[in-house]
C-alpha cells in the first residue's frame, strides 16, 4: 500500500509538471456540468492524451467533491488549476475560435465537423499560434441554442443514430484522443525509466525477427529429424509434406527466441 | 419526468432490440472488473458505438448493482445480455482471433497495433466472417502475462507516455469509436424521425449556401447606400474601401437566410 501511495504522488507530480510546462492554447470548456465523478474523469481522460488546460462554467454547487478527485486519479491538478466562471462570455472572450460539440441537430447554420476533421484543423490553427476552446454542454442537456450561437464551428461524432447521447468524459475522451492523434507522438503507451515505449509491429525489442538464413537452419534441422526417424512412411508424399511443414514454419512470423525455443524442444523430443 | 421515464423505456427498447439483431462477431471481453459504475459505462460506451456483445470473466461479487445500470443510462440489455465466465478459457474458446489491450511493455513477442491500425485489420476479419474478441484487463492491474499470452496480438493506443493509465470504459470507448468509424456509417450524431443526422459542412438543410447572384445583389446594395449616405468621404480611397467591403463580405461564407437578415438589417437602419 505505502508502494502504491508513492507512485500515486510521484504521478500527481508528474502531471502538475506537465500543466505547468502547458501552453494552454486547446481549452477543454465544460458548461453547467453537474457531477464531480464525470468532472474528476474529464480531468484524467486529459492527463492520458496532453491536455491541461480546463475551464468551468456554473458547475452545479458541491462539484469538487472526492468523487471528482478519486476519479481524476493522479489527474488532480487539472482540477486544482480549472478557470471556475459565472458567466459564458467571460469564459471565451480570450479565445481565437471556438468550437461546440453536440449531437443533435440545431436550427442554426454552422459547418459541421467530424472529430478527426475538427483535430486536424485545431491542431493547424494551434501551430499558428491561435488559441482555441471546444465547449461540453452539462451532463442534462448539453449545449444551448445560445451558446452554440457563439461557436464558429460545431463538431459531431460519428456515433449509433439510436444511442447517440456520449457520456461527458466520453465525449472529452474522443475529443482528446484524436486531438493527441494528430501530433507527433513518438511511442505507444507508456514511457518509464524501465519501459521506453513501443511502436507498432513485434513488441519486444530485445529479440529480432528471425532472418531466412535462421529460417532455414531449422527448417532443415526438423526435416533431417523427421527423415532419419521414419516420419514420411508414404515416399511419394514426402516432397509435398515437406513443403507444407516449411509454409507452416514460414508463416509463423518466428523470432530468433522463437527459433531457439522449437530447437530446444525438438532436441529434447529427439533423445528422450 | 414522466415524458423522461417513457423515453429511457423506448430507449432500453431500441437498445435490446439492436441487441437482438446483432451478429455478434466483435465481442468486448471484461477481465476481473471491479467497479459496477465502470461496467456500466462499458455497456454505454459499446450502445453507443453499435457493438452489444459484451462477455465478463470473473467480475467482482455484486458488481451488477444500481450503479451499473445507473451508467449505462439505457444500455442496460446489454448488461442483462452480457456472458459471465468463470475461467478465461472457456470464455475465448469460440473465437478465431484474439487481441489483447494494455500500454505496458510485457516481456512477451506479440505484434502491437494501434487502434486505429487494429481497427482496421478486424473490421476486414469481421466480414470475412471471423469471430474477434477484445480483451481489456481490470481496473486493478490489468491483464496478466498469461491472458496475453493466448492473444493474437497486442493493441496499444498513442497515449500521454507519462499519465497512460486509462480507465476501463475510456478503454473501450476508444476501441469502439475507432472500429465504428471503419465502418460505413451514413451521418454524424443522432438520429430521430424529426432529425435525420448530418454528414461535415453546413448543419442546416432548410438553407443553402447563398451562390454569387445573391451576393452581388446585397453586395451592390449596401455600396449603393453608402454612396448616397455619403459613407466615402475621400474619393480617391473609394475604389479601394469598395473592394474591401466586397472582400468582408465574401469570405463570410453566408448563406440565403443570413443573406435576408443583413438587407432586414441594412434596409432598418437607412430607413430609421
């Protein structure tokens, strides 16, 4: 437990660092978000793709509560440092373009943008130096016509027409998460002093794939065995079965690990 | 609240009945979940992304509580539908392949994918038939090196390196977006009998972008008005300011509506 705890600080650290160092040209806006749990959660859905910067407007009264910190988990300085607003304008006025997400159709004109349409274009203006927010309407209704009015774009997910209302830190979480996409990130998952992170392909680094000439060695190893024990009792087939047991070895992507591991077993087979 | 609760019915009607049709091919796999609130908002989080099979090996005792159905806020058929499993192995034996989550190095040979990559390979596997499971481990540690030892092969999402610890449900949220946006989707958001879904541009049907007749026409409009109000008080500068108000006006973007609003607009004032 005292292990855990630890880490838990180390974590909270970690990311108050990472706030500090954060520009905070993307804001994520919620408007009238009424439960601490989903606010706490908006929070670390944050913290797992790079976002800092979070602004509430008239947030139900009791909002900060442990709920919102458990479910921040280690996130807790975003809600620390979170701009807490009375009023709409006041919250947007510094802001370069706004963006509004909803799900629902609205009797205004403005252009529609998927989530992947909208990050790219958001990730463009931001490396203009332009400082933008995307508001979250509450947990109850979402966004009002009102306050759609002030976006200059809206953005909609792609989503199940019959069960397309997001939960809030689900719908902040697909937001960031393409948002994170678009940028220049380097690994997959997580990065630690023991764990440099990964990309896509062969997960391991400490082994390579195996190389044809390895391929080959064994392949032959296993057809001399299996010649000298009398496996092929047919002659005429052995050319054929031959072949199959070579396409079967082929297509198993083998490392050199691998290559050792089926030596070995084989070898053992061959004098127990 | 009544005309609510008739609504949250016909929802949990829709949802089950999707439920029913569903071929099942893509099952969401739950290993040792703990937290009924965060299974609930799996099953949420899988409605909203079309996918209803869910199975759970060795959940919590008790995790099937208010809190559950209270996040899956109308999913609940596919809690109520959802396979529990005592062992591992019975509960991935029917399936023809494998994949396995987590944003943790393992000391284990698999293929990492992303999951816009691993989308993209079992949308292919899904129509060619195939049955896939997707494993997410538990809110406590995640899979063990055994359970990712029968996967296929390993997803791993582009994730904040030093905060990559994502919640279960965002987990598959994530998951879930990315294979439904794979697949051929016919608009953005919801979908109702009054609201039939928008696909990216302009968000409103009942008007169109107003073409380059309609725009001379206000455009010449307003240059005639200001000529004889006498707006142009440097003649030599005429020419240049014109071709700016043109300019203005141009880049709005505006439609027939907004169109008829600015000469409501312009014809009010010169009148008053």
């Amino acid at each position: 437990m005292y292990g855990i705890k630890i880490l838990k600080i180390e974590k909270i650290k970690k990311i108050a660092k990472e706030l500090e160092n954060d520009k905070k040209e993307l804001v994520i806006i919620l408007v009238n978000p009424q439960l601490g749990h989903n606010i706490g959660s908006v929070a670390r859905v944050m913290a797992n793709f790079s976002l800092f910067s979070l602004r509430i407007i008239k947030p139900r009264s009791g909002w900060l509560n442990s709920e919102a910190y458990s479910s921040a988990a280690g996130a807790s300085a975003i809600l620390d440092n979170a701009g807490i607003f009375d009023d709409f304008k006041s919250a947007v006025s510094d802001l370069d373009f706004l963006y509004a997400t909803t799900a629902r159709r609205r009797d205004i004109i403005k252009e529609v943008l998927s989530p992947r349409s909208a990050t790219k274009e958001i990730r463009g203006e931001i490396n203009l130096g332009k400082k933008i927010g995307i508001l979250f309407g509450g947990e109850k209704s979402g966004l009002s016509n009102d306050q759609l009015a002030y976006a200059d774009k809206i953005i909609t997910s792609p989503v199940n027409p019959n069960f397309a209302s997001l939960n809030l830190a689900q719908a902040v979480n697909i937001f960031s998460y393409e948002y994170y996409v678009t940028g220049n990130f380097e690994s997959l998952g997580r990065v630690t002093q023991s764990d440099k992170g990964r990309m896509e392909g062969l997960s391991n680094d400490k082994t390579k794939k195996a190389n044809k000439e390895e391929y080959i060695h064994f392949i032959e190893f296993v057809e001399g065995a299996l010649i000298e024990t009398g496996f092929f009792d047919i002659p005429e087939k052995q050319k054929l079965m031959l072949n199959n047991i070579r396409s079967m070895f082929q297509r198993q992507n083998l490392t050199q690990k691998d290559i050792k591991i089926l030596f070995g077993i084989f070898k053992h087979i061959l004098n127990s």
